[in-house]
C-alpha cells in the first residue's frame, strides 16, 4: 500500500528515531511500516540525517573560558538579602513620601480655613455670636451719633458696648496650640513623627543594602586563588 | 568532586567551582555557538558572554539539567549576537592559510591523528553539514544543533530554548527533512561513506 507521506507522518517518524512516541502511536507506525515501504524509506532516510549529524567533527575549543576574579564583568552572586533590603527600602520610601503628601494636603485644607479663624475668637471664647455682637456694636453706635462727646480715648472707650471689648480682647489673646495659624513655628504643622520614621528606616535600609552588596564583592575579590 | 556540589559551592560565589564546571562543559556550549553562528570567532565571545551570564544568574538554576541549563545561556547569546548581525550586517570572513587563501575548511577541525583521506572526509562532511545548518531558519538550527549535536533529548531541548515539547517535535522533524533535501543537493561532493544511501544506490 502506497500513501502520501504527510507532515505528521515525518513528525512521528522523527519522533520514532528518538524514541519519543508513545507506546500506542509506536506501535501504529510500527504496523504501518511493515506494510509501507515509503514510509521505511523516508524512516531511513531520517536515520541516515541524524547519523550523520552526529558524525560531525566536534572542534576543540581555541581557548579556556573560565572567568578571572579581576575580569571586571565578573560580579558574585547577589545576596538574597540585597533585593529584600531593596524592596524594603522602595516601600518605606512610598510611605514617607504617602505621608508627606497626606500631610500637605491637610495642611492646604487649614490654609483655606484660616480667614474663617480670624471671626472665630469671639465664639471660641465664650462671647455671644457673632451676628449678635455686630448688632450689639451698631446700634450703640447710632445712637452714639446723636449726642456729641469729645473723643478722648477714655471717652471712647466707655462708649464701646461690652460685646466689642470682650471682642478685642480675644483678639490678643494666644490662640490655642491646635488653632495656631498654619506654616508658623517649629515643628512645621505639616510635620508628623511618621515622616521621620519612615525616612530614617529607608535611609537605613539603603545604606544597609548597599553595605551588603559592597561586602560581598569586597571578600570575593579577597579569597584565595585556588591552589 | 561531583557537579551538584560544585554548582551548590559556584551557587554561594565559588569562583574556582564554576571554573571546574566550566572546563567541563565549554566544548559543548562552543561547539553549540560555532554550529549557530557558523563563526569561531563569534562563537568564542558568545561562549564567553553566556559564562559569565550563567555565573551572574547561577542563583536562579532550580535543578534539572544543568548541560541544558548553560546551553540555554549560549543559545541565548547567539540569538542576541544574530539580532545585533541583522541589525549592521557584515560579510564574515573565511579563516585564510598563511598566504592569505581563503580555506575551505579551518585548521582547528582537522586531527592530526587521523589520515590525509579521512581528515579531508572530515572537512568536507563539515563543510556540507554547516553549509546547511546556514540555511535553516534559527529556530530550526538551535533544535537541531542541541538535539543532533549536543544529543540532548526532547525534555532538555525544551528547556534550553524555552519552547513546549511539541514545538521542538514539530520543529526537529522539519529542520531533518530540510536538511535531507540539502544533503542530497550535495550529492556526490559528500565523502562516499557519509553519501545518504539513496544517492549511493542511484
């Protein structure tokens, strides 16, 4: 019987030569090549390639490839410890810099209450409302108009409603540590104990990382030459 | 001392161990690159570049074959040594004689044991089979090369060029029925005991 010699049939008769079939695809083509005497033909045929490609003259090697401690291409292996305290590092630095942009932002959103903070005193410090205190200074002051008074300080100042005084003086007085007007001061209000933890430990795990690594090529160079 | 110990020791940076396991397999990643590239002198930096590859990634070889493990380096190297070729082609250069002829075939593949008859068998046979594994696609060649050559099997070819079982099956069968055409091509210019039966009875 005489079939066209497909791919797949080369692909098993290859795979036949190397012993790679599996025990039943094995025995169909070994069935197939008593009865086919193509398919043994180009099975010889293979044979006779891969015969003579293992025949080709193997050439020696025109020098040694071993490596020289001094090449400087030549680097130790990387100690695991060195990727870990690498990453390690990357990561507190995020945070750092996480917690640094936390911190401004809340520092831009105190900046944008402030000019709300200057009416608050008042109200902070047990007067009565603001709305109130307006009215209670406007309308002395209207009647004020009517009487004419020489205006000496001391005049002025009894003439000032109770609402207003109080008013002032809340104006001078030392705000509370947490209503302190933002960027002023030291530590910086956007200053937090976490920054400089996670700085510091990045700071330290890069130096660490680097000292490792330094470590390891120093006592690489360092060893013996073999004997 | 036995290659598992000797790749554990070059493993936690034993320099003088990767050298043992070097010495002992440098033919082969050399021969691997010559039958590549078809060139000694590529093929020595390509040797060297994949041992000093294989000592900077020696922490990440997990077992298995260690021989297909470092002809993947190689071959990985010729395959970057091609890229760079195809991207500023040049004309390479045929080893010359002392007056400057070119040879047909170089030097270093003749054994001086063997006669002058068998040694120019040897050179032609070369010359054929590496005329050949040229006009093979890449692919092909480096299966060809580590499964005819090196005499890897299928599971170590897999591995040194990263392909599924399957592909390499496909990809042998076709590279030995290319190179079946090719050899026949050469005909009569083959030694008479290298001829393939066909052409000897015809």
């Amino acid at each position: 019987m005489n079939r066209q010699i497909t791919f797949r049939d080369w692909q098993n008769l290859s795979a036949h030569l190397d012993g790679q079939l599996s025990p039943s695809a094995r025995k169909l083509l070994t069935s197939r090549l008593s009865t086919e005497p193509q398919l043994a033909e180009a099975l010889e045929e293979l044979s006779q390639v891969r015969a003579l490609l293992r025949r080709t003259p193997v050439a020696p090697t025109p020098r040694n490839f071993t490596l020289a401690r001094e090449e400087h291409r030549v680097k130790p292996p990387v100690s695991p410890l060195v990727p870990a305290l690498s990453w390690a590092s990357a990561v507190a630095m995020l945070l750092f810099i996480g917690t640094f942009g936390t911190n401004l932002l809340g520092k831009f959103s105190f900046g944008a209450a402030a000019p709300m903070m200057s009416a608050a005193p008042a109200e902070v410090m047990g007067g009565e409302p603001a709305a109130e205190a307006m009215m209670a200074t406007e309308a002395p002051v209207s009647d004020a108009t009517s009487i004419e008074v020489t205006a000496t300080p001391e005049v002025m100042l009894m003439t000032l409603p109770e609402a207003t005084i109080v008013a002032e003086e809340a104006r001078n007085m030392p705000l509370p540590p947490d209503l302190k007007e933002p960027g002023r001061g030291f530590p910086p209000d956007w200053f937090n104990p976490w920054l400089a933890f996670w700085l510091g430990l990045a700071l330290i795990l890069i130096i660490t990382s680097l000292l490792v690594r330094w470590l390891s090529v120093f006592f690489f160079r360092r060893r013996p030459p073999p004997q | 001392m036995d290659e598992p110990a000797l790749i554990r020791e070059a493993q936690h940076g034993s320099l003088e161990a990767f050298n043992s396991l070097v010495l002992a397999y440098q033919g082969n990643l050399y021969n691997t690159a010559l039958r590549i590239l078809g060139d000694e002198d590529l093929a020595a930096d390509a040797t060297q570049e994949a041992f000093i590859s294989a000592f900077r990634a020696l922490r990440s070889y997990r077992g298995g074959s260690f021989k297909a493990w470092l002809l993947r380096t190689v071959t990985n190297a010729c395959y970057d040594e091609l890229r760079r070729r195809k991207r500023r082609p040049s004309t390479p250069l045929e080893p010359e004689d002392e007056l400057g002829e070119e040879m047909e075939s170089p030097r270093w593949l003749q054994d001086p044991s063997a006669s002058p008859e068998d040694q120019l068998d040897q050179a032609e046979l070369e010359h054929a089979i590496q005329h050949c594994l040229e006009s093979l696609p890449t692919d092909f060649k480096a299966v060809v090369v580590l499964a005819d050559l090196q005499g890897l099997d299928y599971n170590e070819v897999a591995q040194a060029v990263h392909v599924p079982l399957g592909t390499i099956k496909s990809r042998l069968a076709r590279a030995r029925l290319r190179l079946r055409d090719c050899l026949k091509a050469f005909g009569e210019l083959l030694p008479a005991a290298f001829r393939l039966e066909r052409e000897r009875g015809a």
